[in-house]
C-alpha cells in the first residue's frame, strides 16, 4: 500500500483488529521520515489513527542501534 505518506513496508499484528504500520518514504516540509503508525478496523472506523511517530531518516542510525542493544 503506498500512499503520500510513504509505503508500508512492515505490518505488525497486535490484535484482531489492531496493526503498527512501519511506512518509509514519508516526507514533510522537505524531510525524509520513517513513520510508525497504530492502524484499527472497526464497524465504526477503519484507518490510521494519530497513534504514532515520525522518525527523521537521519535519525533511523540512532534507532536502530538502540533497538540491537536492547535485543542484545
């Protein structure tokens, strides 16, 4: 699924109804981001939510380094 706000690349699901969408290519006021985002279906919606974050791509070195040592 590709959008304005990038394509999804990784769908993460947390419940029946709940995924994290990881989407790269997002971009806003001429920066390139990484955006993380909480996606629900329900009767009464089905979408994004404002759940979520945008990651500077310059920043994705720091994340993902973080993330290996927590992993160990």
């Amino acid at each position: 699924m590709a959008d304005s706000y990038g394509k999804v690349v990784a769908v993460i699901n947390i419940s029946e109804h709940t995924e994290i969408h990881v989407k790269a290519g997002a971009e806003f006021k001429g920066v390139q981001y990484v955006d993380i985002r909480k996606f629900v279906k329900s009767e009464k919606y089905t979408g994004y939510t404002k759940d979520g974050i945008m990651i500077p791509k310059e920043h994705l070195k720091e994340i993902v380094n973080a993330l290996a040592k927590i992993l160990g």
